[in-house]
C-alpha cells in the first residue's frame, strides 16, 4: 500500500505544479495585455501632444468651441453653399482677418510683415478650412497684389473686403428698419 500513497501523493504534486504553471502564465498573459494597453494610451497621449490627429475623428485637435482670437475679436465661423464654393458639398469655413492698410499688414491688431503673415497663414501651422478674409482699408494695390498672391501660392483660399462697404453693412444692420 505505501507504493500506493507514493503514487497518490506524485500525482497531487505534479497536479498542483501544473496548477501553478496555468496560474503563471495566466498572470504572464494579463501582465502582458496590461502593459501593451499601456504602451498603446502613451503612444495616444503623444500623438495628441504632437498634433498627429488634426481631424482624422479620433476626438483631439481642435475640435471644440471656437474660443476667438484671443483679441476681442473672434473669428467668423460662416456655411458656405454649394454654389459659393467649387466643390459641391457645403463645408463650414472659418474666416481670420487680416486689415490692409496702405501698405501695412495689421494682424489680430498688431502690424506684421508679408513673411509673417505668410508663415501664420501657412497650411503647417493652420487649418486647411481657415479663409483669410482680407479687409482693404485704402491698401496700395502693390501690397494688396503681393498678399494675394502669396496666398495663392500657398494654396490658401481668401475674400477680399473694402472696410468702406464692411461698415456700411454693419452700420445698416445695426439700424431698426423704419415700417
């Protein structure tokens, strides 16, 4: 009978050492998942941090509420139809202001150089949707030409606005209408 109970007692060892083997790898398995979640939020968090989801859905990068220039003036945020722009689905354009006056570029208030005002307005640096909207306070047209085109060159779309017609609008939609 002892041969018996040797076996016996064998046979509970060996089951409890796989028992602990399944635990380990278990534990392995879990540690595992855990770190390449890990892994895989930091590797998020950095792409945030980086701007690598400008608007690819994900939820980060801009896409909030409008919080303005940090000027006083906020930015314009217009629908655009079909028929105003080439392509044909509408698209929500944000416009930023850019005042030309004489010769001088005046941007969120503060006069800046044609290089400048290219560098803001480069595609890197902002949103494809944003529209320079170009207000021509009695501008040279030297000036005026030299903006235009090097926003052309970049490929950012622009209206160009006289500051007489702008506050003629305003100032008639600012005016009770007389019945």
């Amino acid at each position: 009978m002892s041969i018996e109970k040797e076996v016996e007692k064998m046979y509970r060892e060996d089951a409890e050492k796989q028992k602990k083997n399944q635990k380990k790898k278990k534990n392995g398995r879990m540690a595992t998942i855990i770190v390449l979640i890990l892994i895989l939020i930091l590797a998020l968090l950095l792409a945030k941090v980086l701007g690598l989801f400008g608007g690819s859905g994900f939820g980060f990068g801009g896409g909030g509420k409008d919080e303005g220039s940090g000027d006083g003036s906020p930015e314009r945020s217009v629908t655009v139809s079909a028929e105003e722009e080439s392509t044909a689905s509408e698209a929500e354009k944000v416009f930023d202001n850019v005042k030309v006056s004489g010769s001088t570029y005046l941007y969120k208030g503060s006069e800046i150089s044609l290089e400048d005002l290219v560098d803001t307005f480069s595609m890197e640096k902002m949103n494809k949707d944003v529209v320079a909207l170009i207000e021509d306070d009695n501008a040279t047209q030297d000036t005026m030409e030299e903006l235009t085109k090097a926003l052309d060159e970049m490929g950012r779309e622009y209206v160009i606005e006289d500051a007489a017609s702008a506050e003629n609008a305003e100032e008639s939609a600012a005016e009770p209408a007389v019945g």
